[in-house]
C-alpha cells in the first residue's frame, strides 16, 4: 500500500506562506501529476513529501505510516529530478549498480538487477560506457534506473524532462507511462507543462499560489474546469 495523503501542509519560508493548507490523496498506483506555473509551490511540495523539506505544519502519510519524522532515506521514496548528477568517472553500469554496493547485495544478484533495470529502460547497448558519451534522453534512463534499483513504492519526478528538446521530450513521456504501467507503483509528477501534465497523468492536481485548484481526471479538469484558474490553465474557456 503506497497511497499517499498529504494532510493540510503548509509551508512557510521567512514571510512567505508558499504551501498553504494543501490536503490530497493520492491513490495507490496511480499517475498523479502536479501541475501549475512556476513558483506556485510544487517543488516544495514534493520536497516535503520526501523528506527533503519540513513542513511548517500538517502531516505526510505514506501507505498507513505517517512519516512526518522519518528521514528521507527510509520513506520508500526514489525521486528523478532534472538535473540528474551521474557519477562522471562510473560507467552506466557502475552508476546503475552504486546504490546495490552500498546496501552490500552480492555480485551476481546485483549482476542479475542491473540487467533486469537496463533493459526495462532501453540500456542494456550502453552500460559500459561513461555518462559523457550518452545522449541527453539516455542519461535520464539512467537517472532513471539508479532510482529504480531501490524499488520503491513511490516515484516522485520534478520536471524531469524540461532540459530535453521537444522531440525527445515526447518520446520520454510515452517512456515514462510505459514504465508506469510495467512497474505499477505510484508517480508523483511534477510539471509546469500543461500538456505534458494531461497527456501524461491519471490524476491531474492543479495548483496555484500554494494552493489546490482542482484534483481530477484529465478529462473532468477539460470538461468541468472548476474555477478560472483551472479553465485558463489548461486552456478552455469557463
Ligand atoms: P515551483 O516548483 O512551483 O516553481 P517552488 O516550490 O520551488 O515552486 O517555490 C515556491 C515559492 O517558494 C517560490 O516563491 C520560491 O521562491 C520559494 N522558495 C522555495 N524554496 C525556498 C527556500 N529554500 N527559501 C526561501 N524561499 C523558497
Ligand atoms: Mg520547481
């Protein structure tokens, strides 16, 4: 059970109340995607819901834990950012496989996962090389795979694909629903894109100035936008 219950979060930074009063639910599995423009608070919002930010009040559940207290490496959480550092000097299999070394998974099972990950992300012709010999959508696979080998239950991405050009960015996301699909755990995702967002999500979170506009299906959010915000948003007259 990885639902995800975020419960009246807010955030506060010196004056500035950037998340204010935020309760949703996220269920199990799904494909939820947050969107709104930039500064709106959506970044800290993911923060907070890995542990990398503490709220200034409310609580973060996770499945049926409430995790307000447990540190970022123990909350079952991968995250895939846009500026994804790879190791430099480490091929892609050594980067892929970095995570497993640390928690000491012995040579032919770690073997066995690197494998496995590589070829669910399309890099099984490239492990041995270095990062600076890829190409921008394949260092993202890899960024991607790192996080995979934790096995999450929860993948939180912020606007992973914004340093991609156009092309590849809309292969990425017909990649990343693929992996949604094969690996049935839950994606938090985060964008500033419009079209990216209902193209790619299940559960559309729209947010404004820290706070929730709407959480819907791309179609309800099209069809019933429920305040101004939400229809100019996305694009449709109220
Ligand atoms: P988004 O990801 O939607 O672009 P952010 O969550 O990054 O927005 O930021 C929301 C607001 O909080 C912005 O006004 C930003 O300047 C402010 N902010 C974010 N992080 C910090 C921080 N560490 N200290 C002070 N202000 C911050
Ligand atoms: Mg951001």
């Amino acid at each position: 059970m990885a639902e995800i219950r975020l419960e009246n979060i807010s955030k506060v930074f010196g004056e500035n109340l950037v998340v204010d009063d935020v309760s949703l639910t996220i269920q199990d599995g799904a494909f939820a995607v947050l969107v709104g423009p930039s500064g709106c608070g959506k970044s800290t919002i993911l923060r907070m819901l890995a542990g990398l930010e503490q709220q200034t009040s409310g609580n973060v559940w996770i499945g049926d834990k409430m995790v307000n207290d447990i540190p970022p490496s123990k909350r079952d959480i991968a995250m895939v950012f846009q500026n994804y550092a790879l190791y430099p000097t480490m091929t892609v299999k050594g980067n892929i496989e970095f995570g497993l070394m640390n928690r000491k998974v012995p040579k032919k099972e770690r073997q066995r996962i690197v494998e496995e990950i590589a070829a669910i992300v399309g890099l099984t012709d490239h492990l041995n090389k270095k990062p600076d010999k890829l190409s921008g959508g394949q260092r993202q696979r890899v960024a991607l795979a790192r996080a995979m080998v934790k096995k999450p239950k929860v993948f939180i991405f912020d606007e992973p694909l914004s340093n991609l050009d156009a092309k590849l960015r809309t292969q990425m996301r017909t990649e990343l629903i693929e992996l949604h699909k094969k690996l049935g755990t839950t994606f938090v995702y985060v964008t500033h894109d419009q079209v990216e967002a209902m193209s790619m999500g299940d559960e559309i979170i729209i947010l404004n100035q820290g706070v929730v506009q709407q959480k819907d299906t791309p179609s309800n959010v099209y069809g019933n936008p429920r305040n101004t915000f939400a229809a100019e948003f996305i694009g449709q007259p109220p």
